[in-house]
C-alpha cells in the first residue's frame, strides 16, 4: 500500500478539505486528489464524498481511517527502529570474560545512557563481514592476519596492548616465581587447545613462537576454559598463556598461579574496527571514550608482531 496515499487520505480527513490537505503536505491540490483516487483504486471503495464544504468521509472512509492512523504509526515505528542513534550500538566483543568485554564494562559504566547489543563473533574475517554488512557497528579484534588487510572502508585504531600471563598449577617448575623472562619459557610446554588456523590469535602465536623459540602446542579438542583449568591444575609438565585483563575463575583447591612474562612482555594488540561513515551517534561516543582511557600502547619493553594494526 503505498503511504504517501494512506498520509494523504489522513490529512484530507482531518481536514476536511483537499485544498487545506494540500497545504499541509506542500503539494498541489491536484496531487492530493490523484493520490486519494489510487488509495480508492486499490480499495475498491469510495473514501469521500464531495460536498460545498469541502469533501467528507463515506461510511468506508470512516472505517479505514484508524487503520490508516495505525499504518503510519507503524511505518513511523519500523523507520525508527533503524534509524542511527534509535537502535542499540551492537558491538562484538569476542568472548565474555575477555579484555574486550571489560573495555565495553567500563564504556557502559561511564556512558550509562548508551543501549548496547553485544555480540560475539569467531574471528576476524566474520567480524570484518559484519562490520561491512551493518550486522554490527564495531568490533574489537586483537591484529589484522598477515595477507590479508582491512579493506578501505573498515577503520580501526589500536586500543589495549594487553600483557600475557603465564598460568602454572602448584607443582609446576615455574609455580613460584613472582614473574618469568620470555628466555626462561623456553622448553616448557605450553598447551593451547583454542588455537584455530587461520584466526589472528593463531597468526599471533605463530610470531610469538617463530620469535623467541617458545613450544605451544595445540592439540586436542577445546573444551572450554573450565577443562584447560582442570588440566593445568592437575599436569606439573603444562602451562598456558593467558591475557593479563582476562577474567577467570576457578575452585581454591586448583592452586593455580598467574606470573608476569618480562624481558620483554608480549602484548596482545586490541583494536577497535568499524566501518568508514557509520553515522551511529553511539560510535564517536565509544571511540571518544576509549581514547580517552586506553593506555599502555607501544610501551617500553614490550612486544607485539610488526604486522599489529598501528596505533
């Protein structure tokens, strides 16, 4: 049904006449009656009757008018819902306990009045897509795979350099040091079961071990955080990495232990990703924020691949 027709029909019976309808809607007179005729075309009634006065409802027309009321509402309704600044910000935060969902914790906590929509996305490739499509408006994603660049319309800008850990159960041979150099890892197993080919993560550890001759193995199928914790826990030979801003929790009893890695720290290098004129007001209030408050980028005694999306 076409609205502009379904308006037209409404103005017209509010007022009461087609002239006043038309000034109004800042159309002709004409124009008013040419849309009133195909709204009864389609109809198959008549809506008005001329009279001296001007033109009034037939019985038909008095039916149809709350329903065309309705029909504008609801058409105003669905414009709204997509409407930049009308729908929540919908951002992809990777995993729920990471250091991305803090960033977004602390966004919310400072910008209260923000609506949010979190997602979380596989990897990087799925969240480019999204950003692209209008899926979602952001994403935080930790590097840009080697090969493979952001295309021209996705921005993005380095947010978080976060420090890895290493996590021990008690009996490892590493359990009781207050930190650990990169040099001190090599020659211990450190098990990863989330490492997926393909993904940034998989890219970085690939860096990470081509550079300073480190041993992560990642087999075995990936049961989830809870299971690495168990296994940790149990096996003295095993220990892992984990992301300093990561929030875990496991039972008392699991002894396990998270030590600083120095000389130098790997970094994690979180951005943030969005696409070139997305008008969401919530965006430049994200990356306002985030500006703001983030730290810790390119410091001293830190490494990061050289392929990390640049500050």
């Amino acid at each position: 049904m076409d609205l502009d027709a379904v308006q037209t029909f409404v103005a017209a019976a509010d007022a009461g006449q087609f002239q006043q309808a038309a000034a109004e809607l800042a159309i002709t007179q004409q124009a008013v009656s040419k849309r009133v005729a195909a709204l009864e075309r389609a109809l198959g009634v008549r809506l008005f009757t001329r009279t001296p006065r001007g033109a009034e409802l037939t019985i038909d027309g008095q039916a149809f008018l709350p329903h065309a009321r309705e029909l504008l509402r609801v058409a105003e309704r669905a414009v709204g819902s997509v409407r930049a600044g009308r729908r929540p910000l919908r951002v992809d935060i990777i995993a729920s306990r990471g250091a991305a969902s803090g960033l977004m914790r602390a966004f919310h906590g400072a910008h209260p009045e923000v609506e949010l929509d979190v997602v979380m996305l596989f990897d990087v490739g799925t969240a480019v897509a999204a950003i692209r499509s209008g899926a979602i408006d952001a994403s935080f994603r930790a590097v840009a795979v080697p090969g493979r660049p952001l295309p021209e319309d996705v921005e993005s800008v380095r947010v978080l350099d976060e420090p890895l850990e290493l996590l021990t159960g008690p009996a490892h041979a590493l359990a009781g040091a207050r930190s650990v150099t990169v040099a001190q890892l090599a020659g211990h197993r450190i098990w990863m079961p989330g490492i997926v080919p393909g993904t940034e993560w998989a890219a970085y550890y690939d860096d990470l071990v081509a550079e300073f001759g480190l041993t992560i193995e990642a087999t075995g199928p990936n049961f989830g955080s809870d299971a690495l914790l168990d296994t940790i826990a149990d096996t003295p030979a095993l220990a892992t990495f984990m992301g300093g801003h990561t929030r875990l929790v496991w039972p008392a009893g699991h002894g396990l232990r998270r030590i600083p890695v120095t000389g130098p720290t790997p970094v994690y290098p979180h951005s943030l990703l969005w696409r070139r004129g997305n008008p969401h007001p919530a965006l430049a209030t994200l990356r306002a924020h985030l500006a703001a408050t983030a730290a810790g980028h390119d410091s001293p005694g830190t490494w990061a691949p050289p392929w990390a999306i640049p500050r």
